[in-house]
C-alpha cells in the first residue's frame, strides 16, 4: 500500500512537470501581456508601434518603437548577409569535402564558438573589433551597426553550420550515388542534388540563427552605440529591441509608463521570435519525413 | 481425470489499427501441461501470447475485444503488474538487461517487494537450478549477462522469470536463434518445470512443437484450424491445412 | 583536366577558404584573449575581493556568485527538465496535450534571454516577492535552461532499448518501478552531458540576471538565499562599460576566467559523452 501511494505521488509530479512546460511559455505571456495592456490604457498601441520617436524621459514621454525595431531589422540583415552564405558554405565543407580528422576539430572548434558567452563576445567588439573597423574603415565611431551586426553573425555561425550539416548528411546516400552515375562530378552533386534535397533543414537553421540574432542582447548593448534614432545607415550607431530593455530597465520605476513600455517592447521581441521559430520547428519536421 | 483450465479465451479478436491479427478465438488450456502453438509467420501466434499477458497494449495501435480468462478471473480486472508477475514471458531473442547475472535474476523479486539479502540469494540460486544453468554460472554470479552464450542467455532469461514465481510460462519462439545443443538444454528445462507450471510455447519449429507439447494448436492467418493432442495432431490430423503445414507443404 | 573537374577543385577550395574565414577568428579570440589576461592572471585575483572601486583586487566574489548560481539552476531545472521528459518519452500518448508541450519546449528555447529577464523580473521578485535575489535569478535561469534539459533527456530515454521496458514489464514491474530501475540509470550519461552543457550556458549568459540577481558591486560572499550577488558575465560587462577607469587587463582576466569556466564545464561534459560512449554495453 505504501508503495502504491509513493508511486501516485511521483506519476503525479510526472505529469505536472510536463504540464509546467506549457505553463510557462503561457506565464511569459500572460506577464508581458498583462504590463504592455497596462501601457496601452494611457499610450496609443498605434503611436507604439508606428511612432519614429523613442524618447522615454522627455515631457510628455514618446514610445515609438519604429526606431528600435529598424535597429534590429538593420543589425540582423547586416547579419544574415554575412552568416547565411558563410555558415552554409562552411557546413558543405564539414559535410561533403572534409576528411575525417580535419571534420573532427572543425567540429570541436564550432562548439568552442557554441561556448563562448555572448557578453565575451561583446567585450572583444568594444576592445578590439569597433576600434579596429573605425580605423580601416574611417568611421567616425566603431560603435555601429556593423560592428554588432558582425558578432552577431558569428555567434549564429554554430547554429546554422551545425544544423545545416545534418541535413547535408541527412541526405540518402542514393540520390548522390544515381547523381555519380550519371556522371556527376562531387561539386555538381552537391550542388545540385544534396543541397536542394537538404534544403528544408537548411531552412530551418537558418531561421533558428536568426532567432538568435534577433533575441541576443548584450553583444548590441556594448557595441552599437546606443542610439534610438531612425537609423539610416549600418554604419551609425543605433539600437536594438533588446539592448532598449536591458539598458532602460534598471532605470524607471516599477508600474511607471516607461517600466511597461519596456514590457511592450518584449511583447513585440516574444512574438517575432514566436513565429520564428515556429517556422523553423515545421521545417524541421517536413525535413524530418 | 478432469483437466482444471488456467486460462481461457472468448470470442478473442485482436487488431493493430485497421489490421485483424486474431479472429473468434475460443480456448482453453490446462493447468501443468506444456501447450505448443504452431503456424506460419503471421499466423497470429505471438499477437495471442501478449495478449494474455497485456503487453500487446504498450502499442498504441493495438485493440482486442472478446474475454480472457486466467483462473476463472476476467484479465480486465486484474493489474498489469500482478498479472505479468503470474504470466511470465521468454521472449524471441534473449533479451537480458545489462547488469551482472545477480541482478538479472534479483530484479524481479525486489521489485515485487522482497527487501532481504539472504531471501534473493536464495531465490536466485534456486531459480538457476530450476533453468539448469547453476553449475555454468555459480562461480561468476557477478560477471556481466550480457557475456554468456545465447543458450546460457535464454535461460538465464528463463531463470528470471521463475524468480517472481509465475503460474504460466509464455515461450515466444525462444529458442529461434539457438544451436540445437542449447535447444537441447533448454527442452530438458522445460520438461522439468512441467510438474510445478502451465507453460505456452509458440514455435515455428514444428518438430519442437512435437517434441515438447502435449497438446498443441495450428494458427493460420488469424484463426484457430485445428486443437488436439500432440500426437494426434501430428500424425492424423484433421484438417488439409494442417496436414499441408507439418508436412512442410506450406507457403 | 575537363572542365567539370577544374569547377569542383575551385568549388571546393572556395568552400574551404570560407570555413578558414570561421575557423581563424575563433582561434584568434581566444589566443587574443589568453595573451592578454595571462599575466594578470594569479592566485590572488581569484581569490580576493574587488578593492577601490573595483580597480584592484580580484574577483572572488562572481566566481562564488556565479557558482552558487550555477547549482541553484541545476536544482530547479533538472528534476523539472528529467520528470518532464520523462513524461514525454514514457507517459504521454500522442494528443493535444503532448503537442502543446513539444511545441512549449521549442518555443521556449526560442526565447530571447532578455525577455526571460523580464519574466523572471515580473513573476520572481515582484509578483512572488522574491526581491532581487539568488532565488528569483536561479528561477529564472532555470526556465530557461529546461529545453536543452529536455531534448537532451529525451533523446538519452529513446535510446534506451524498447525491450528493457518490456523486460521488467513482463517481470510485474510497475510503470514507474520499470522507468527508475530500468530505463532512467541508463540514460543517466545522456541526461548528464546535456544539464552540463545548459548550465554552461546558463554561467556565461548575462541578460536574465540583470534585475533578478545581479550585484553592481557587493564585495562579499552571500548569506542566504535572499541575498544579491555578484556574477562573472554581469561583472565583465560592468566593468567593461559602465564603470571608467578600469585597467583594461583587469577586464582581460575576467573574461580569462569566465572562458576558462565554461570552457571546462562543456569539457567535462565532453568527457562525460566519451566516457559512457565506450562504457556503452547495448
């Protein structure tokens, strides 16, 4: 009988904690939604997200995330363009032309870069790499867009490169063999068959290394200037859905205007990612069957 | 001499998904005896050992309606534990867990409760003399399972599954991989445990069947063709299809 | 040679410069890194507390907090992350309930970690009441390690035999006794390499600490739960931004340290991975 009892009792925790998982993901956006509501009881939601000004502590105060949200959009296309081509072109390397031992350590090394913190990141874009581009490039500051924008390629390199090299091997090994027989060189089946064929995984990592981009805050705090204007340019300082809350939060008073503002702006960070990755789980499914 | 029944089945059908595996099957078996099950791969003989044990339910797709009965009880009010506990299962392919002898053969009386030292060691060593595999093993009780042979494996297997003190053995082809030495070994085992257990063997080995059983049945696609006693099925059996079947006409 | 065969030789040289183009400045941080920081590196500046306005003395503190930080995840994220797997690979049948938390999981691993600042910020130390405090900041970490917990544990139950369940199943063993005795000890490696991986991640990241945990300053050791402490990956970016002045190699040695901290937990789990991989008896 004691047995019986302590067995309920543990298949019972079983099951709440699967029930916790759910719980949470809809906690986290209760919370953000419950603050953001309170913002939008005295701040117009349409001045919110199509505002071009962020000016939280002038008179009256100003929450338009347009700025923002083009600072993210420009640090993560600067981004993309950079990681997308090199991470795929790296994981055809891993996958397809690397011997054995030389795949190991690239391997190895892409879990090193998996490893580094992101502030470590941030802090050898402001002590080496903004100083550096300022000098070759001749900006006026090298606390920019393109600073963040580089960093933040190389930290989504792992995610793209390692998923993207299981779906190049995912690939039977039938499709390159009838390629060969027909005469194919390795590039032309590579090029041609594997990489269509692997392609929704392909996918997939790619938008799971722009939800890393798009949600990554501290390397932007440090090195894009933190600037909320309209950005026009990679090259100017700007800033970031991200950076916004972590630098202003420690900043305004719980229950204050600007406090849920900030709630806001991860409401909207909450949702992109959302989607983001919900693309990329089916993705990942349809690559799967 | 009246033959008290153990088990029972009523009307049983068994289906995976959309797939009819077992149709109106009606019979019964009797306490002590050795029950052969023969038939084609298909036939629906492994589909009826689980059944009467449940394990066919860990998959998801599996249903059955019609009634089993184990010693006058209706399965659907027994608990699974309980119930496997008195139907023992010797699978196909010796199937050992990856743990010293001991532990192989402890597992199952700890889990049914049994705490002592003294009282497990004893079970263990009876157990193994029970399967005739004392004398290979009782100096290497902690060597891993997983390094004896495939005959010393299944019945070790077998050793496990007389430690929880079952009233009926399954047997699902278990001697299916095994050179005709450890098969040898093995029969002898079951010959012995005949006094003290109802034992089911499902084989596709007709010859087996016919060593072994007493009384023995011929599935084909799902249905029960013809039950009798060993012999008797053997030599003048009743039905074509089986006459097709042991004479090696078949498929 | 055809022109076929020249294409591919120039295809794949293209491919590898790019990976060089990954590989090289990889190698270059750490080496820029280690060279800088090796020589501010001694055994008084792990040991020693923040003196002057941090601009002499060690780092004793965030190596404490940051450790202490680490085990409070690890207490809440690893029972909850094992049970919840558990209940996917082992309970769970396949309806709506099953796809709500497989898709809970993956959302959650999505979830920038700022925003589970936020959330931990609201939920933790205001709503609970936790203040800003170890509690709150392990809470926080917590969540937001699960997945990786998860998918690790997940995938270490799948790949535990179908027919040990079946085994102690046919013995009478009970769901639960079949799962603790016969399933979970040998998934253990695979459940152990993940919640390692996770909590190194969990050390190194800055954002959900923020305002649930982190110290600006606050030279001494923790003495309860409820206390504030100071952390590696805050303090590197604290001293790197916020506070002038601060000698550049006292910075170089932080960031030495947070490395070298992670570093070690992502070998150990390597290691780990080895290990039972030779050790592997199925």
């Amino acid at each position: 009988m004691h047995r019986r009892i302590s067995e309920y009792i543990i298949e019972s925790l079983i099951r709440l904690s699967g029930f916790l998982v759910i719980a949470f993901v809809f906690l986290i956006f209760l919370f953000l939604l419950r603050d953001s509501l309170s913002l939008f009881k005295e701040y117009k939601i349409g001045e919110f997200l199509f505002g071009r000004n962020w000016l939280p502590i002038s008179e009256p105060p100003k929450f338009g995330i347009v700025p923002l949200f083009l600072g993210s959009i420009y640090v993560t296309a600067g981004a993309i363009v950079i990681c997308v081509p090199v991470g795929i072109a790296a994981a055809m390397f891993i996958a397809e032309v690397a011997p054995t031992f030389l795949k190991n350590i690239l391997k190895s090394l892409i879990e090193i870069l998996a490893a580094i913190p992101s502030v470590v990141l941030g802090f050898i874009g402001i002590v080496w790499l903004s100083p550096y581009l300022k000098q070759t490039m001749g900006l006026s500051t090298g606390m920019c867009g393109l600073t963040g924008s580089l960093l933040l390629a190389f930290m989504a390199l792992p995610t793209i490169i390692s998923i993207s090299e299981d779906a190049l091997v995912g690939v039977p090994r039938a499709y390159k063999e009838a390629a060969f027989g027909l005469g194919a060189t390795r590039w032309q089946a590579l090029w041609r068959i594997v990489l269509p064929a692997a392609s929704p995984g392909i996918i997939a990592g790619v938008m799971l290394g722009i939800g890393r981009v798009i949600g990554e805050t501290m390397v932007v705090m440090m090195v894009t200037g933190n600037s909320p204007v309209v950005p026009t340019s990679i090259l100017q300082p700007l800033r970031t859905l991200t950076a916004t809350i972590a630098g202003e939060m420690g900043e305004t008073v719980s229950g204050s205007e600007h406090y849920f503002a900030l709630f806001a702006v991860g409401l909207v960070l909450f949702i992109i990612t959302f989607i983001i990755n919900f693309i990329a789980d089916s993705c990942l499914r349809r690559a799967r069957k | 001499m009246v033959k008290e029944t153990v088990i029972k089945t009523v009307n049983l059908n068994c289906r995976y998904g959309a797939l009819q595996v077992l149709k109106d099957l009606n019979l019964e078996i009797h306490r002590n005896e050795i029950f052969g099950i023969i038939g084609p791969a298909n036939s629906g003989k492994t589909t009826f050992l689980r059944a009467l044990n449940r394990l066919n339910f860990l998959n998801a797709s599996y249903s059955q309606d019609g009634e089993i009965f184990f010693a006058d009880k209706n399965l659907k009010n027994i608990c699974d534990n309980i119930l496997r506990k008195r139907i023992g299962i010797i699978f196909a392919l010796p199937q050992v867990l990856p743990v010293s002898i001991y532990n192989n053969i402890a597992y199952g009386p700890k889990v049914h409760g049994i705490a002592k030292k003294d009282a497990i060691e004893q079970i263990v060593e009876e157990s193994l003399k029970k399967a005739s595999l004392w004398d290979e093993v009782k100096d290497r009780l902690d060597s891993p399972a997983m390094k004896l042979s495939g005959g010393q494996q299944q019945r070790l297997c077998i050793a496990r599954t007389l430690a929880v003190e079952p009233d009926v053995i399954l047997y699902d082809e278990h001697c299916s991989g095994l050179d005709p030495i450890s098969t040898a070994k093995i029969e002898d085992a079951m010959q012995q445990l005949k006094e003290t257990y109802t034992q089911i063997l499902v084989t596709n080995n007709t010859k087996q069947a016919a060593r072994v059983s007493e009384r023995c049945a011929f599935f084909l696609m799902g249905e029960l063709i013809e039950l009798d006693e060993t012999a008797a099925l053997f030599t003048e059996p009743k039905d074509k299809r089986t006459d097709d079947y042991i004479t090696g006409r078949f498929g | 040679m055809t022109t076929a065969r020249m294409r591919e030789k120039i295809a794949f040289f293209v491919l590898g410069l790019i990976t060089l183009l990954v590989v090289i400045p990889i190698l270059m941080i750490i080496f820029y890194i280690v060279k800088n920081s090796i020589g501010s590196i001694s055994w008084e500046f792990i040991t020693q507390s923040p003196r002057n306005g941090m601009k002499e003395g060690g780092i004793f503190p965030a190596i404490v907090g940051t450790i202490v930080l680490i085990i409070g995840t690890m207490l809440f994220s690893l029972p909850l992350g094992v049970l919840s797997a558990v209940y996917l690979v082992e309970y769970a049948r396949d309806n709506f309930f099953t796809r709500l938390i497989k898709l809970s999981v993956v959302n959650l691993s999505g979830i920038p970690s700022i925003v589970y600042g936020l959330f931990g910020f609201t939920l933790f130390v205001l709503f609970l009441k936790l203040g800003t405090s170890i509690l709150a900041g392990s809470l926080t970490l917590a969540i937001m390690s699960l997945p990786v917990i998860i998918t690790a544990t997940k995938e270490a139950l799948e790949s535990v035999p179908l027919s040990f369940r079946e085994i102690s199943l046919s013995l009478g063993a009970t769901k639960w006794q079949t799962v603790r005795y016969c399933v979970l000890p040998y998934a253990i490696p695979g459940i152990l390499t993940g919640t390692v991986l996770s909590l190194s991640r969990a050390a190194g990241e800055t954002a959900p600490i923020l305002f649930t945990v982190a110290a600006f300053y606050l030279p001494r050791l923790p003495r309860s739960l409820f206390d504030q402490v100071m952390a590696l990956p805050y303090h590197l970016y604290v001293i790197s931004t916020q506070v002038p002045n601060i000698p550049v190699s006292i910075s170089f040695a932080t960031c030495f340290v947070l490395i070298g901290l992670v570093f070690l937990m992502n070998l150990v789990s390597i290691i780990l991975r080895s290990h039972y991989r030779k050790k592997k008896l199925w």
